[in-house]
C-alpha cells in the first residue's frame, strides 16, 4: 500500500539509494504508525477538552450578556417612564405659562373697563402676588 508512494519518493535528491525500501521492516513502520495515531490521538482529545472548556466559557459569556442586555431593557423602560413625567411636567409647565399669560390678560381687560366707570364706581386695583 505504501510503495508507490514511497517509491516516488526515492526521487528526491535526498534519497538516492534504491534499496532503502528493501530494508524497511514492516514490524518498524508498524509502530511508527501506532505511534502516530497514539500522538493523533492524545492531540485529539487535547483539542476536544479545550473545545469543551471554551463552550462552557462561551455559554458563561452568553448569559453574562443576557442578564446584562436585560438589565439594560429594564434601564431603559424606567428612562422612558422618566422621560413621560417630564414630557408630562413641560406640558403642565406650558399651560400654567399660559394661563398665567390670559390671566395678565384678563387682569389688564378688567383694568381698562374699570377706568371706563365713574371713579366712585370703580372697584379698588386688582393686586396678583404669587409666593
């Protein structure tokens, strides 16, 4: 099974002498190749130990980030829940701003038709404190 491939070999500069097939023992190459698939196999179950390792670091990781991302969601739902009230608290800011506007109004209206009476009808000036 070898010798073809082996023979093509001998071709190389490095191998000139064509009896070197001849002279290898098949009990040799033998344990060579158990040797080889022992090293194949020894490397093997290295690099599936360190496959399981890095999955369970992964899935670790994984839910490392998922309690993460839902602390974030739950950040953020509380942010929005802020964000309502003060949208809500600008909104009450914007009409008390403008009542506050009709009520200058209203006040300088009731100014102008009191001076439109007799001075002994006019009522006494309206006073807006604010504490």
């Amino acid at each position: 099974m070898f010798l073809p491939v082996m023979r093509g070999t001998l071709s190389l500069p490095a191998n000139r002498d064509p009896e070197v097939l001849e002279r290898l023992q098949p009990v040799h190459l033998s344990n060579m190749c158990r040797r080889v698939q022992a090293h194949y196999s020894v490397m093997a179950n290295r690099v599936a130990a360190d496959q399981t390792v890095l999955t369970a670091k992964v899935k670790e990781i994984d839910s490392d980030v998922t309690k993460i991302h839902n602390s974030m969601v739950e950040r953020q739902k509380l942010y929005a829940s802020y964000a309502e009230q003060f949208s809500k608290l600008q909104s009450i800011s914007h009409q008390l701003s403008r009542c506050n506007t009709i009520l200058n109004e209203t006040i300088a209206s009731a100014e102008a038709l009191n001076n439109f009476l007799e001075i002994e009808d006019r009522l006494e000036p309206f006073v807006w404190t604010t504490h």
